[in-house]
C-alpha cells in the first residue's frame, strides 16, 4: 500500500487507525488523578459537610496527545517506508541472476550491486533459491543455487574485471542448473555493450526453463576506449572509439603519465559527429615522448580508457651512413634511399655531415642512437671501428647491407654476423643461378617468424656466407635454394645483422617491396627489446611474468592471484591474462584491452516468448520509518507522564526530588526503549593505540637484531640524533622506536636504521618481503656493517658484510653508487662531503642515478624521489650514541670531537633527504620553467 513517497510494509495494522474514535471517548471519560492536597485539621472539620462531585472530563489537548500518540503507534507496526522501491515480480521456483562484472561495469558497478542486491532480498522473503553467477569469472566457479544469505555475501565479495565478458559460457552452464518446467526467474543486468554472441547466448539462455526474464541495462550508453597509440614523426597519434550513432560531435582530453604516474602531456581526441572512430595528435618533443609508459582518457574509469606502452610504442634514433655520395639527380640510385623511405614512419633518423668513416662514425655514436644501418660500407677506420665494436658490445643494433665495397672488404668477425666468401654470387657467375632465386618461409624462431614469405621478390645476385655449424642458427632469412639472404648473430649484449644484398634494387627487387619495410621494421623492434622480455634471434621467446596490471577502474595495480604468465604471441586477454605489462624490471611488453580494430556496439535486448520486465540501476534511496515513528511515540509519552505529574501536583508540592525523580524514570525509559538491540562494540583492533602513536609524530626506527648490546647502542645512537635534530632544526620527532621487522608495522617509520650483525638470525623470507614491500612503497633503510669497510660493500669481507650480502640478494636492490659530489645529500641540510660515524672510511652508498656517469645531468635524472636504501660501515649509531647524561658512550676513531660533530650533521642530512626529496635540485630546471613561460 502506498500513498505518494510513504508506503507500509503490514498494510493490516492500519485497520487499528478506526478505534481511534474509541480510544478519544474513554479518554474524555476518564479524568485524569484527583489532586491530593494536605489541610491543616480545623480546616478538615470546618469541612466535615460533604457536597456531592463529579468526575471531571479529560482536557481537549491531552486527549489530542493520547490519539497522536496511539496513531504513532499504529503507524510504526506498519512498517512505514519513505520512497519506497519497486519491487520486480522475480520469485518463482528460482531466481536466476546474471551480472556482467567485465571492464564496461567498473563505472556504474555501485548501482548494479545494489539492483542485485534488492532482487536478491525481495528473493528471500519467499525463501527462494538463487543461482548467481558473473560473466567474467573464469569457467569452474560456483554458481549455486545458493540460499539468498549465501548469495548476498557472494555479491558483496564480486568486483568488476578488467576483461571482456563471456555471456555465451555463462548462460549456457545457468542454463544446466536451471530446474525443468519454466517456473524460474532469469534477472540478466548487463553492461550495455553488445558482443558477437549474444543472439545465440540469449537463446541458449531463455528457453523453456525461463518463466520470467528482468533486464536491466545502463541508462547511458557513452564508453571511449584506446585502441592505438603510433609513434610517428610528428608526435604520438591517438585512435579511439566510441559507440556509433552519437549525432554530437565529441573531445576528450587523453593525458600520457611517465612510469612514476606523472602527467607530462595532454592530447585532444575529436570525435565528428555520427562517428565512432576518433583520432588526435600528442605533439611533444622526441625524447618525451619515449618517457610515456601510460595513457589515459579523462573522465574514463574503466579499462578500456587506458593504454599501456612499452618499448615497441617508443620511437628509436636510427643512424645511416654509407660511402656513396648522394646523387640529388637520381635518388633512386642512392644506397639510403630505400632504408630511409622505410624506416622514416617510425624512428627519426640521423646522417653524418660527411662520408669520411673516421669522422662519420663517431659523429652518429655522439647522438645515441638505437640503430646504425650501413649501406655498402667496406673497410672501418680502426679508431671508428674500436668505438662502434664498444657501441654493439654495450646494446646497440648494427644492420649492414652487402655491395662491392663489402665483398671487397676482409672479413670482420666482430661486426659481421657469419664469414664471407670473397666476391659475390651472380647470374651467369661461376657462383650463379639458372634462375633468380625467391625467398623462402622465414624460420619459426628468427626475428622475422611470423611475416608471410613475399612471393614476387627475387634475388639475383648476392654475397655468400662460409658454411658452418653455426649458420642455420644465425640464419633470419634464406632462398629457397638455402643460402643465407639475412643474417643476424648477437655480440656483447647487442646485435648484428647482414643483408646479403644492396640496400638498392640492383641485386634483388627486395628494397622496393612491402616485406623489406616489415623486415627493418622488426629488427628496429629487436633493438629496442635486446635483452629485455623479447627473446633475441635464434631463440624461444619465453612466457612473461605479469608486472603491472591494469584494474577495471583503469588504475594501474599489482598483479592479482588469478594472473597467469604470459605466453609468447599470445594477443586475448581473459582472467588469466588481463591487461597490463608483462615481464620484470628489465623490460616489459604491454598487453592491452582493445585491438586496433575493435568497436563498440550497444546491446540489443531480446524478445523471448516469456513475461519481460525491465528495471533501472539505482541505489536504494528507501528509507524505513518505523523508528523514527517509534521514537515520536515515545517522546509523546514522555510528555504524556510529565503532564500527569504536574496535574497531580508533583511538580508543585515537592518539585525537587519528585521531579527529579520522575525525570530520571522518564529519560530511563526512554533509553531502554530507544537502544538499539544490535548494539556493537566499538569498531577498534588490537594495536591502534600503539598505530595512532607511531604517526602522530614523526618517529626514526632501528631494527631490533637480538644482540642487546647491538639494540642498546642502537636506540641510544637514535636518541642522539633526535636531540640534534631538536636543537638544530625545526623538526622535533618522538622518541626512537624498536621495530621487528617479522611483526611490526614498517609503513609509520620513514627511516630504518639496520645495524648488520653476522651473529643475529638471518631474516626469514616473510620478513624480507616486508621489508622489500617497505622499500618499495618509499620507505628507506639505511644498512650499517660497522666495520669500515672502505673497499665497497660488493666485494668479500668481514662477516657483517657478508650477512648483508645475503640480506640482499632477498631484496630488490637498484644499482648503487657512493654519493656524488653534487648529490643533495650533501646540501639537504649541512654542506657535506663525507659522512663519517665512528669511523671514516666507508662512503655511503645510495642508488644511482640514471646516467651516473654524466655529472652535468644528475640532478635533473634523479627526479623527485629519495634512495629506497642506503649502506655504510661507518657505524653511525655509535658515533650518535650518548648515555642519560648526554654524554657520548662511544669513542670516534680516530678520537676527534669534529668528527662526532660531522656524524651528527651527517645523520641530519639524511633525515632531511628522507624527508623532503631531492628538492634542492630543482632549481635546476628553473632556466627550462623561465624559457617555456616566455621570460
């Protein structure tokens, strides 16, 4: 029953509202308590006659108050409901509810849950069973029938995933556990988008089993997704997709992140009006634009508005060199023409300003390229050859093309692949075919596997390799005869690679074919990828790890447990293998949600020969009244007792202690009716008292080793610098704190202080981890061996650093390097230059910055974050260290005041970076701010 927003859950109690009019006449009928008054005795005699009374009606207003009261009452045992929700005719013998939880339900994922949930409710007040099952779960999960409590903590354990939905997989297994005759309930709330199977899913679903079908859609059908991101010349140019038919044109901002999650770009995507595919252009300079490793669409809380990069999104500096001078008459006959028409859409080439090699060469090296392709270059100078072999030793990829001048040349076992016979093999040569040669299939494992093999190239002249043991594994492509057309062997950690033809269309017609363009478009790949997730040339590319995962609310999170490593060549994404990065610190290969060719569509609801309802996502927005209509009635009573007492006098004869005393019997009963029987404790956990004291001060921390000695020195060392800091800075933290790094919380310290003590347990696992977990979540641990070991903490030694050895190779540790002179460390607080303990020998080591050996660009690589881990054998605790006194407990050596004094302007430094960053080296970019602003 219901009337406007107000509805009653027992419609029968309001029957009681009719006996109203017979409460109102007993009410008037019954007078309220005679008043009881105290005479003096001659004033009772002198009223010994007695004259007749009658009782006197109650007044108008309690009367009034009565009735109200009682209406109250009434009302409430109704169950009273202010905006009520519909209910959905889903009962029968089953309720079959089927939710889509892929990437497309993250943004309205709240409302969905609660539309489930009243369903599931409105279930079990006719006790009926409920199969529920999501359609992006992986196959074998539970779908009941469940009994709607067990449903309910089942829907409240369920979150989107950031993968496309199986409807067909999952209607057809509900479909199985539905019960024979049609009575059941089939509730399908759906993400609004529309997959290939649908059709047959929806038939496979609604058969004779289904009574009843409630479909539930979004009201607004408006998803954008990625689907490509190319690294062309002029920028980073975006695709993306949206649902067709949108007669409004649309922008939206897509923003790139860095691997730190900053935003550094902005591009605009456009949208005409009517269509689907939308494209825009992110114009930023060629060395940002390798930083990306994200990209995002504003306003787009689900997976699909997010695109991850990876090295092959990154465009690479090619370098070209060859020996003939370019001919602007007829650049076809030009060795580079060909390569530069092929490698331009996706790298940014760079040629010497001469073709002498000795000065060519080192110029291309001085631009850092990725890539170096010499076209017909015979003899190196051996300066520039020296310096090239040290380029390809290092990572750098060396691609060489075969002509007169190489067959010419001796053979050069360190930029050369394979040996070469002298001269080349031609048409009518002794060396010759009847015929010009194809190429044949490219080999399974090579960098080309995977390319359909062109059939209308042929080569007809070329250069030989010397047969080996070795040559069909450094074989990348051969004709089909068998001798070698492409070669490829690694040297050092890099790579080098031979056409055994020109770069021109004198030899083969290659150059002037689609394949040459994916040929050096895949090596240009394996150069970005030589020793990272991609396999090199010659062997099985190996599964990858997951790395970085991305949610269904477009987050970027660590990966899951369902997340399965992936397979090599493996392109679906399912429970398993959701989006993201996959591989390790070394290099990454992204894995992303939509394909270059996906689209959207919105789904089609079907018309089964069965009643349909429809229903909208909404929160529940009903709110139940019978308590505050309960606690309406109880005030009124209240009011009721105390206008009882002062008609009987009371409050007038004795008010203090009557009315006191009635007050309290009123306001106790009140609370024992008014309390809430499900009355919680409150919601606390062992440990908050000690959490809520670890942060409301900023606290330093030392490791607990065992050894009470070691600890002992530990704490007092801490002791001691808190009092420095005290007196010297702003900064005033609390008393030192013991951590264990098995049990204790690692997150409230910003620093910990680890004396390594060969005599102590080694860590377990577990708490490795933690502390791994702690350093990589921006927490620092500072490691002292105390032993003064000057020569470095990686080369053997004393027993404490071996034990710190082991330490960490638990951990992932960076690479490390002592500070620098131009560190912020030496200028966060004290002008430093060394960071002396007890002892001085021992630099601190940190992690190093990118491009360590460049001092002139350091400060601007380092960024705004601190080292996760520092090292010394100093033992600065000791040289901290001071006793109830304030007096050290430990001697320096050697015995010198200053050098205390340095130790403890050493240990404020370090607080200070830990606690404010690298913001001392940002006046560096100051300059780049001042020229960007026009100033």
């Amino acid at each position: 029953m219901s009337f406007l927003p107000l509805s009653f859950g027992f419609t029968p109690v309001l029957f009681g509202l009719l006996a109203l009019p017979v409460i109102w006449w007993l009410l008037r009928l019954t007078p309220p308590k005679p008043q009881t008054e105290v005479f003096p005795p001659l004033k009772v005699l002198a009223r010994v006659l007695k004259r007749e009374e009658t009782p006197q009606q109650s007044p108008w207003w309690l009367t009034l108050l009565r009735l109200l009261l009682a209406a109250l009452v009434i009302m409430a045992l109704a169950e009273p409901v202010w905006n009520p929700r519909e209910r959905v005719a889903a009962g029968g013998t089953t309720l079959a509810l089927v939710i889509d939880n892929g990437w497309a339900s993250a943004p309205d994922w709240n409302r969905r849950k609660a539309t489930a949930e009243r369903l599931i409710r409105d279930a079990s007040d006719s006790d009926t069973p409920v199969i529920l099952a999501f359609t992006a779960e992986k196959p074998n999960t539970e779908i009941g029938p469940f009994d709607p409590e067990a449903a309910l903590e089942r829907l409240n354990a369920a979150e989107p995933r950031p993968v496309p939905v199986d409807r067909a997989g999952t209607y057809t297994r509900v479909n199985e556990v539905l019960p024979a005759g049609g009575g059941a309930s089939v509730a399908l709330l759906t993400d609004g988008l529309a997959t290939p199977a649908d059709q047959t899913a929806f038939n496979a679903l609604l058969d004779e089993k289904a009574g009843r079908l409630v479909w539930a859609a979004p009201d607004r059908f408006a998803p954008l997704g990625l689907t490509g991101a190319q690294n062309e010349v002029d920028g980073l140019h975006l695709t993306a997709i949206r649902a067709p038919g949108d007669p409004a044109p649309r922008r939206s901002v897509v923003g790139a992140f860095d691997e730190r999650g900053r935003r550094i770009g902005d591009a605009t995507i456009s949208f005409a009006a009517g269509e689907a595919n939308g494209t825009g252009v992110l114009q930023v300079p060629f060395e940002l634009r390798n930083d990306f490793a994200s990209l995002r669409i504003d306003g787009q809380d689900q997976a699909a508005g997010v695109r991850v990069l990876d090295e092959n999104d990154k465009r690479r500096r090619i370098g070209l060199i060859s020996q003939s001078e370019a001919d602007q008459a007829q650049p076809l006959l030009s060795p580079l023409y060909y390569i530069r028409r092929a490698l331009e859409p996706f790298a940014d080439l760079v040629e010497p300003q001469t073709t002498d090699l000795a000065q060519a060469i080192p110029q291309l090296l001085e631009r850092k390229p990725a890539m170096i392709v010499m076209a017909d270059v015979g003899t190196i100078p051996e300066p520039a050859r020296q310096q090239l072999v040290e380029w390809v030793q290092g990572g750098g990829t060396l691609v060489r093309f075969a002509g007169s001048r190489l067959a010419a040349a001796g053979n050069d076992e360190e930029l050369l692949p394979v040996r070469l016979r002298v001269g080349e093999r031609s048409l009518g040569g002794s060396l010759s075919w009847t015929e010009p040669q194809a190429i044949a299939p490219y080999p399974a494992t090579g960098p080309f596997a995977g390319l359909p093999a062109p059939r209308d190239v042929n080569v007809s002249r070329q250069i030989l390799a010397e047969p080996g043991t070795d040559i069909a594994e450094r074989t990348w492509a051969s004709l089909t005869d068998g001798t070698p057309l492409v070669t490829g062997a690694q040297r050092g950690r890099g790579t080098v690679a031979l056409f055994h033809i020109t770069p021109e269309a004198t030899w083969s017609n290659l150059p002037i074919s689609g394949s040459f363009v994916e040929m050096l478009r895949r090596i240009v790949q394996l150069s970005r990828n030589q020793g990272t997730a991609t396999a090199a040339a010659g062997e099985q590319a190996p599964s990858l790890r997951p790395f970085q995962m991305i949610a269904a609310n477009g987050a970027l999170v660590p990966p899951g447990p369902d997340a399965r490593p992936l397979a090599a060549g493996a392109t679906a994404v399912s429970i398993e293998n959701p989006p993201g990065l996959y591989g390790g610190e070394e290099g990454v290969v992204a894995h992303n949600l939509l394909p270059a060719e996906a689209s959207f569509a919105p789904i089609v609801k079907p018309t089964p020969p069965v009643p349909t309802s429809e229903i909208a996502y909404e929160l529940d927005g009903s709110t139940p009244l019978k308590a505050p209509f309960m606690l309406a009635a109880l005030v009124l009573l209240v009011l009721d007792t105390l206008v009882m007492f002062w008609m009987g006098g009371v409050m007038r004869r004795r008010p203090r202690a009557r009315l006191a005393g009635a007050i309290t019997a009123a306001l106790l009963a009140a609370f024992v009716v008014a309390a809430p029987h499900d009355a919680r404790a409150q919601d606390t956990r062992p440990g908050d008292e000690q959490a809520v004291a670890a942060i409301s001060r900023t606290r330093l921390a030392y490791v607990v080793t065992g050894d009470n000695r070691v600890d002992e020195i530990s704490r007092a060392g801490l002791e001691g610098l808190t009092q420095f800091l005290i007196e010297k800075t702003a900064l005033e933290p609390a008393e030192p704190a013991a951590v264990d790094i098995a049990k204790d919380e690692l997150a409230f310290y910003p620093i910990l202080y680890w004396p390594v003590d060969a005599g102590a347990p080694m860590p377990d696992a577990a708490a490795i981890a933690r502390v791994d977990s702690y350093m990589r979540e921006g927490g620092t641990v500072l490691f002292d061996t105390r032993d003064q070991f000057a020569s470095g903490f990686d080369a053997g030694g004393t027993p404490s650093n071996e034990r710190l050895r082991d330490i960490l190779a638990e951990l992932n540790v960076p690479a490390l390097e002592p500070v620098p002179e131009d560190h912020v460390l030496t200028k966060s607080f004290f002008i430093m230059n060394d960071f002396p303990g007890r002892y001085s020998g021992s630099p601190l080591w940190i992690e190093a910055s990118a491009e360590a050996q460049n001092s002139d660009n350091r400060p601007v690589r380092t960024g705004d974050g601190v080292s996760p881990i520092m090292i010394t054998g100093n033992d600065l605790a000791g040289a901290w260290a001071v006793d109830s006194s304030g007096a050290p407990m430990l001697p320096t050596v050697p015995d010198d005041p200053m050098q205390r004094t340095y130790a403890l302007r050493a240990g404020v430094n370090i607080v200070m970076y830990m606690l404010t960053g690298n913001y001392k080296s940002d006046q560096v970019h100051v300059p780049a701010l001042l020229e960007r602003l026009g100033q």
